[in-house]
C-alpha cells in the first residue's frame, strides 16, 4: 500500500506542516521525544520510498523529492511532461501533470495541511507550482 | 548508468564505499568553508590584478596571487562519496583536504531542471565575493583618482565578466541564464572586436601620443584581456549549456551543490541520494 501509517502522517504533518518542533509535538500527542524523532526520521525515508515507487509507475524520473513537504517533482520520460505528487494524508500520492493544472479537494487540502501554500490567497495552483519549481 | 561509476571499495569491512566518478560528479563550492575559501580565493586573485595594475609586479601582489591560487585549489570540488548512508563531499586539489559529510539527507533536487530554480536563492553568501570583485575595479578608479592606461581596460574587465557571469548563475533560472550567456558571449564577442578595440586605440593614442602598436607590452596586454574575456565566455556557455546542478539539503537546513555533466547523470545522481534517504529512515545500510 502506497500510504504511511496513521499516526506517522500525524507526526510528519504536525512537525514540518506545522512547523513546529519535536518536543512540542511529543508534549500534544502524549508521547516521548525520542519516538517523535523516530516516527519523523522513518515517515521521511517511507514517504521517500512512496514517491519513488509513484515514479517507476509513471516510468518518470525523479527532479525534486521533498518528504518534508510531501512532494516530489518528476520528468516523464517520454513525453518530457513535468508531474507534481502530492501525499494526500489518508489517501496515498496523487499525481497532477503540468499539462493539465487542476486541483482536487483533497489535493488542496493536502497541499495546505503540508503548508506549500501559506501566504498565498490569490491563484492556489500558480502558487503552488512555484513553491514545486523553485 | 551513464557516465558515474559507483565502486565499492572495502567491502570486507561492512562499510560499502561509492565512489562517484569524478570526471562526471563533482562538489561545488557553495556551502560551508569551500565557500568561504572560494570567494576568499576570487577576490585575492582580483586584488592582486588590480594592485599589479597599479604598481606594475611587486611583492604584494604575486604574494596575493600566490594565496589566491592557494585558496582557489583548496576549495576545488574533487569527488562525491556515499560511505554508511552519508553523502560526503571531498574538497581539495591534489590532494582532497576539506570533507563535507552529510549524514541526514532531507531533500534533493536538480535545480536545473526546475522552472523557477535560482541558486541564489539557497547559497545567498556565496554570492557576496561576485558583487565584491565587480566592485574592485571602480574601487580603484575612485581611491586612485585616475583612470588607467587604456591598454589595461580590457584586463581591468576581467573581473567584471567574471562577477556578471557568476551573479546571473546564481540569481538567473538555468535555461533563462543559458540564453542570456549566448547573447551576452555574442554582444561581447563584436564589441570586444569592433567597439572597444577602437576605443581602446583612440583612448592610447589620445593619452600618449602614439600607436598602442609600435608599445608590444601594452598590446600584448590589452590582446590577452580581450582573449580572456572571450576565453571566459565560452566556457560559460558550454559548461552551461551542458553541466546541471544537483542541490541536497540536510536536516539542519543546510544547502550543498553537486555539479553533474549532463541530466542523466544528474539522475543517476539523485537515485543514489535517494537511496541514502530511504536508508537513513531504516537505520539500516544502504543499498
């Protein structure tokens, strides 16, 4: 299953989503330091090896990946089309192609909740494929 | 795979040992104290052209050029090695003296193949001694309080070019700086040929009364900056033209850049960093 335990994603959103450091989280989730630290150090190579497997799918190469953020950038081989995968929590990757721009709820959701957005109220998908881009 | 090879080297030892192949990936300068020497390295060489201009050789300034060599060779990128699940950069030429290692990779991009990517944005300081060795030319005009011998406009220059060429890298995305370097290398190479070649003649002839021909040394000089400039240009535009730039970030924040000849190696590049993430997260070796 290409998804991340619950309570991993929890960990991961709260920590680089929010920003917020590992002792705060541990302190909120009732639980120690140390297995914040794993819970973030394994979510990071596990949601890695996710968005690599999204890739050998699309048979694309791999640009950009960013477990902090969720997200990875990639080249499909063939038609050189750019692809956004955006780890949808509770749901797995979804992938969105640079051809064809648009945002399902739950990837706007996503995209907010990982905090790729924050700042911008004005075109969300411009927005969010400068923060992938650059 | 094309074009890096990974060795193992020490395989007995349960320590599995990549070694990149440096004739395709090489660090770069970017972070940390390669930085601090490589822009230590490019203003040293500016002043000593700048003070060689202004009191012909001395001991000051082959002093500052020897330094700037020096700190120029100690910060050149040698080769890339994946050792336990760690990235580490070796530094140093001949030999590697400076060691990069990073333990918890977090993310890793090809900055040339994004559409926004801009260097500057993640090696902002190393951007400083470009500004500092463009600076160092109208410094010399301005605390000398005269203009100097026309034939050393096109040496005087010389750091100019250089800090345009490395301040558009870095502040300009890969394929808007590849067309501007093949404008820039085709503006500068009719005007260093037609305009300024003039100018510089008019500008000698006015100042001394004759021909900057029938002087060999003041020619010769206003020849070899010229030829620089091209010479610098040119290698501009193949090495951008064709080399990426891989950038890899660690857990602490910290940015460190690879260059790679070509995408596909720059690929090849990001699986093996990829593969050193996924393993870091197991705690286990890496594959």
């Amino acid at each position: 299953m290409l998804k991340l335990p619950k309570r991993m994603e929890e960990v991961l959103l709260k920590v680089y989503g929010g920003d917020r450091r590992e002792s705060e989280v541990a302190r909120e989730l009732g639980i120690s330091k140390q297995a914040v630290s794993k819970f973030v150090r394994e979510g990071r190579a596990r949601l890695t090896e996710i968005l690599i497997e999204v890739a050998e799918v699309l048979q694309a190469d791999v640009i950009r990946v960013n477990p902090m953020k969720g997200y990875a950038v990639l080249k499909c081989r063939g038609s050189g089309v750019k692809a956004y995968v955006i780890y949808v929590p509770g749901k797995g990757p979804r992938v969105i192609f640079s051809n064809s721009l648009e945002l399902s709820e739950d990837v706007v959701k996503a995209v907010k909740e990982w905090g790729l957005v924050r700042g911008c109220s004005n075109d969300l998908i411009k927005c969010l494929v400068s923060t992938l881009e650059s | 795979m094309v074009g890096v090879r990974f060795l193992r080297v020490n395989p007995s030892r349960f320590t599995r040992v990549y070694l990149v192949n440096e004739y395709s990936v090489w660090p770069l300068p970017y972070s940390g104290v390669p930085a601090l020497l490589s822009g230590t390295s490019l203003t040293l060489l500016t002043t000593s052209l700048i003070v060689t201009i202004a009191n012909t050789p001395d001991p000051l300034s082959l002093t500052l050029l020897a330094l700037g060599i020096l700190t120029g060779l100690l910060s050149c990128g040698r080769c890339v090695r994946v050792v336990d699940g760690a990235v580490v950069l070796e530094y140093g030429f001949p030999k590697p003296v400076i060691k990069l290692v990073i333990k918890d990779v977090t993310e890793v991009f090809d900055i040339s193949e994004l559409s926004w990517g801009r260097l500057g944005r993640y090696f902002k300081v190393t951007a400083l001694p470009f500004i500092l060795i463009m600076a160092l030319p109208i410094a010399y005009v301005v605390v000398k309080g005269t203009y100097p011998n026309p034939a050393y406009l096109t040496v005087m220059a010389l750091p100019l070019v250089t800090g345009m060429l490395l301040v558009s890298f870095f502040t300009l995305t890969s394929p808007t700086y590849r067309k501007f370097i093949k404008r820039a290398a085709t503006i500068t190479s009719v005007s260093t040929v037609s305009a300024v070649a003039f100018m510089i003649g008019y500008l000698y002839r006015e100042t001394y009364g004759t021909s900057i021909l029938q002087n060999l040394t003041h020619a010769s000089v206003a020849i070899a900056g010229a030829v620089l400039i091209a010479l610098l240009l040119a290698v501009a535009t193949v090495m951008s033209s064709r080399n990426h730039v891989v950038v890899i970030r660690d857990s602490r924040g910290r940015y460190y850049a690879l260059g790679t000849r070509g995408p596909e190696v720059a690929r090849e590049v990001i699986r093996e960093v990829l593969n050193v993430m996924v393993g870091s997260g197991r705690g286990d070796e890496v594959n």
